[in-house]
C-alpha cells in the first residue's frame, strides 16, 4: 500500500513541467538591477556597470565604475560594489579600495 502511495506521488510530480525563468525575464532583471545601481552610485558620473557578478535568492551582485564628480578628485576613476535586492529593488552601494 506504501508502495502504491509513493508511485502514486511521484507520477503526480512529475506531471508537472519544471518552472525556469525565460531569457527575457533575467534580461529584465539585469536591467533593473543596472539602472537601479547606476543611480546610487552618486558620487560618480559616467558610471556603468562593469561586471555584473552572481544572483542569489534574494539579490544580485555587480561592480560599477565611473569617475568622481568632486572636484578635489581631480577625474579620478572609481569602483563600487553594487547590490540589488530583487523583492524590494533597494540598492546599496560600497565604494571599493583598490590597492596599487
């Protein structure tokens, strides 16, 4: 009887296709997520994003880069760690320290 009830299941389950996100669905994810993190990183202009990192459950991961819009950095280049919650479509910047 077990037997028959665990057949009976599996052969339910898999009746069912399997849910995948379509290419249009990450692409607009993607897009979110750039524009998104290309408004936060204030502090730099001609910003965009460089790498675009890993997507986890709940967030994604990406580098930006511009140049510093203050004066006193004289056009210097910069780098930022962007994450992208993709409930809630926050967004936090971290202006990455690269050592020379």
């Amino acid at each position: 009887m077990r037997l028959i009830a665990c057949t009976a299941a599996l052969l339910t389950l898999s009746a069912f296709p399997a849910l995948a996100s379509s290419d249009a669905a990450w692409k607009d994810l993607r897009d979110r997520s750039d524009r998104a993190c290309i408004k936060a990183a204030g502090e730099l202009r001609n910003t965009k994003v460089t790498a675009y990192g890993d997507t986890f459950q709940s967030v994604t991961v990406s580098t930006v880069e511009g140049v510093y819009r203050p004066k006193h950095m004289k056009g210097a280049r910069g780098k930022a760690t962007c994450v992208f919650d993709k409930r809630t479509s926050q967004v936090e910047v971290q202006e990455l320290q690269v050592r020379r």
